[in-house]
C-alpha cells in the first residue's frame, strides 16, 4: 500500500466513472460483503473534512446495507475488469454473490469494517458522516436531469463519505 494524494485518486475515479466505472463496497455485517458498480461520484471538502460523495438508489441492495453501517470503500481497477463490472452493475446483491460470481478477492482494507477488492489498484476508505435523499423538485434544470435519470422517481441517496485513507494498492 502506498498513500497517494486524492487529487490523484480523483483523477483514477474520474477516468473510471467516464469509462466502465468503479467499485462502491460495502460489508453486508455477515462476514461478506456487496460490491456494486458506480458511475457517479463527487469529491471535495465540507465541514472541514475531505469527503467522497456517491450516490446510490434506494432500491439496491448497497442502500440497505448503507443504512446499517457507515462504513464503504471506493476501489478503481487498475486494469480491465469491465466483465466484473457489468455484472456488479447489473445483478442485486440480494439474489447474487457477485464477488463469488465474479471472482473478486474481497479482502480488509486499513480500517476496521472496509472491505476493498485486493485486484484493484486505486482505493479510497470512507465513514459516512451525513446523508441526503435527493427529492423532485429540487432539481433545477427545466426537467432535463429528472426526465433523464429518474423518470420512475427513484432518487438517489447522496452518502457523504469522510476519507479516512486514499491508496494505491500493492496487490
């Protein structure tokens, strides 16, 4: 493990989030846990903490476990795994062992309740510290951002996630 500075994890995540995407994971409190692709994330500093926001519908399984703990970790490829991340983005945790499916070596990262994918090479560790559901109405834009990404109404979770460590991982 090597610490990096979150100018350059945000430059890895932003080429990932424009491309196939990256992992949000989550312990699911059994031992396991959920790793689910994201293409959505922001960064920054607020409260006098750097955060790492990501956005999660509350019809997927990493919502609920987000609700049982505050504890994820954002983990970028460093290499192809665009099957790997098809099949997190696509299949419920609730019906699935993606990892299994997958076959994603989840291992501890630094703190105590994250778990990280051991085969990618960029990591941020988060501990959620606020929470915002997203409503209609609040998006100004003449419709254009509902109309497109929630025409069913299914807003997002915003989680804002304190960054506790960000790593390229020496695998």
């Amino acid at each position: 493990m090597t610490t990096i500075q979150s100018s350059e994890f945000f430059k890895q995540l932003q080429a990932a989030l424009s491309g196939n995407g990256a992992f949000l994971v989550v312990e699911d409190g059994k031992g396991s846990a959920n790793p689910m692709t994201i293409g959505w994330a922001m960064q920054g500093f607020v409260w006098q903490k750097h955060v790492l926001q990501v956005l999660v519908r509350p019809s997927r399984f990493t919502h609920d476990l987000l609700e049982r703990t505050d504890m994820f970790s954002v983990c970028v490829p460093g290499h192809d795994m665009k099957k790997a991340l098809a099949v997190c983005g696509t299949k419920s945790g609730r019906d699935t062992d993606k990892a299994r499916e997958c076959a994603l070596a989840i291992v501890p990262g630094e703190n105590p309740g994250i778990r990280i994918i051991r085969d990618c090479e960029f990591i941020c560790e988060c501990r959620t510290v606020a929470k915002m559901q997203m409503a209609p109405g609040k998006l100004f834009d003449g419709g254009n951002i509902s109309g497109k990404f929630y025409p069913a109404g299914d807003f997002h979770t915003v989680y804002y996630g304190e960054i506790l460590a960000i790593y390229r991982n020496g695998q």
